[in-house]
C-alpha cells in the first residue's frame, strides 16, 4: 500500500481495520490465558477452601489454601504433608454446607473457578495430615501418650488439644498402612473424623494415594493469614523405613 493510498484511505475504514485487529488480539489473548490457566490447574496448582475445623489451629473454618498437584504425581509424599484427598468412600457422610463469605472472597473465587484455578467441589474434597506413608507401622499410645512410627515416638507442636488430655488420641491403635496408601489424622486431634474413625468404611480408613490432590503449602486468604504449610520434618526425621523396627 503507498503512502498516497493510505492518505486516501477512508477514516471510517481505518477505524474498522483497526478494531478487527484488536479483537484478533484479544481473542489471541484470551486463548492463551485460558490455556495457561488449563496446565497451570492440571500440572500445578489449586485453590481449596476448608470447611471444618478439622485441622485447627493450622487451618482455619473458610481458610483459602493453594495446593502443589505435582504430589504425589512428580514429587513424593512425606510423613508431615497437610494433603487434599477426594473421599475414599464413606468419609462424608454429607457434604458441609456451603460458607457466608464476604463478596470479595465468592468474587475471587469465582474468578479462580472461570480460568481453572479454584473448584466449586471443594466440599468434596478433605484435608489431613499424613503421619504413615505405605508400610509404616503407627501405634497410639505410649506410655507418655505420644503416637509412634516404626517404633519412634513422635513430638507434635501442631496439634490442637484439649487442656485435659493426656494422649494425643482419644482412642488407641496399631495399624499397618497397606500398599499405595496413607494414614492420615487432623491437627484438631479430639475433633478430626479422620483415619481413625472410618474403619468401617470400603478403605477400612486408609487413603489411597491415587486420592490426593496434591499437597497444601500456602494459606492464601483471608490476607492477614498468608503463610506457608510446613511438613514439621523434625517431628518425623529419624524414623525407619517402614517394616525395619
């Protein structure tokens, strides 16, 4: 096109050549996000919310959290994980309803779910810390009322207790984690219905570790929680392989 043309060039065309290539643009743009947002919420990460008190004091009634999918697909589970798992079977009973959350929150969340991010079946979904992994040998409890692994007791600073207990369980146990799963318990020990209680489900309380989601590192909402999720590896090193008490 020479110069005299695009003098010549109606305005009113120009105007339309110009907005064609800005929603050629936009949709460009739009295709990317969503695709970036696709392999970020398949391979990476996952907002979750919490809907009990299970794991208090570490986690909060409606605390937002993200979670790491590359566990245990691509990086292993360890003893201390705080894990999201989909219901083995019988877990819940009935799913916990839905929170009053304030419209900024519903928002973002709405936001996360639209590019992939968030899930609208969080209710479906629980979150426990692992304590066995396959093979581990847990026994509850000691004469101190520690829990122990493979025979090592163990020395807990997250959990929540109440002022009367002498245990870190309210009811006793020896179990061996089978092939593939997790035992996996609440922080709020005397208020988790967590691996200890299901026994009599299909899973007989154990989770298989084709369950989890993956594992929860950050607290992302409310703002004045942000932190991150640790492992506690000092509570769990020096403990065995599993079967080598």
């Amino acid at each position: 096109m020479t110069e005299e043309s695009v003098a010549a060039e109606n305005p009113a065309d120009r105007r339309r050549r110009g907005a064609l290539a800005f929603l050629r643009d936009l949709v460009i743009i739009v295709i990317v996000a969503l695709l970036v947002s696709f392999l970020v919420k398949t391979f990476l990460v996952r907002s979750f919310y919490i809907p009990s008190g299970s794991m208090e004091d570490t986690l909060q009634i409606n605390d937002r959290i993200i979670v790491n999918e590359l566990v245990p697909d691509v990086i292993d589970l360890q003893r201390g994980d705080v894990v999201v798992f989909t219901d083995p079977g019988g877990w819940l009973s009935s799913p916990p309803p839905d929170p009053d959350t304030p419209w900024i929150v519903s928002a973002w969340d709405g936001l996360l779910t639209a590019v992939g991010l968030s899930v609208s079946d969080s209710n479906d979904h629980l979150i426990k810390r692992v304590i066995g992994l396959p093979g581990d040998h847990v026994v509850c409890c000691n004469a101190l009322g520690q829990m122990s692994v493979n025979g090592v007791p163990l020395n807990e600073p997250y959990l929540l207790l109440p002022q009367s207990a002498q245990a870190v369980s309210a009811t006793s146990f020896d179990i061996t984690v089978p092939a593939d799963s997790l035992w996996v318990m609440g922080d709020n020990r005397y208020n988790s219905k967590d691996s200890r209680y299901n026994g009599n489900t299909p899973g007989k309380g154990y989770v298989p570790i084709d369950n989890v989601v993956g594992r929860a590192f950050v607290i992302s909402w409310p703002i004045d929680r942000w932190q991150g999720l640790g492992d506690y590896p000092a509570v769990f090193d020096g403990i065995p392989d599993a079967g080598a008490e």
